[in-house]
C-alpha cells in the first residue's frame, strides 16, 4: 500500500512555532496573498503559503489569541488588549 500523500509544506516545517497557533488570517502584503498566524508565545507570524516559508515574525508585549483582516488592517486580540497592525512590504 502506498504511503499517503506528504501534507503542506508550513504543516512540516520544522520552524513552526513555539507554541500552539491560536489564530490564523488571510492578508494581502504587496498584492500576494499570505497567512498570519497568532500564538501564545507572544508573536504573530507571517507565512507564504506557497512555499511554507515564515515571512516575518511580529513579536507583542502579551499572548496573541486570534487575528483577522479589515480591509488593510490585521486586527490581533492579546489576552490583555487590540492591537491594530498595518502589514507591508
């Protein structure tokens, strides 16, 4: 029997996270569609999901527990707060 299908890239990456995604978003960072995820190792990173490669790391001051996209804005609830981020190039 064949061995099933390898998962995403992002899913097998060894660089991951710290700790456990908390949040995930779809943003547009220079008209290319991205993931920003959220966790409570105090960061939110941005992923291609094309390759599966970290884009950028946004370190906060509190635990990030969820994320969505307004318009430009990438909204992040902190367990102590809102944090507005405008992501770009």
């Amino acid at each position: 029997m064949p061995a099933p299908p390898p998962g995403p890239v992002w899913a097998r990456s060894p660089r991951l996270r710290a700790a456990a995604v908390t949040g995930l978003s779809l943003v547009q960072v220079g008209g290319r569609d991205l993931f920003a995820s959220t966790s409570r190792d105090r960061t939110v990173r941005i992923w291609d999901p094309m390759t599966g490669r970290m884009v950028r790391t946004i370190p906060v001051y509190h635990p990030a527990l969820v994320c969505c996209t307004v318009d430009d804005t990438l909204l992040v609830g902190l367990d102590q707060g809102l944090l507005a981020l405008a992501i770009t190039d």
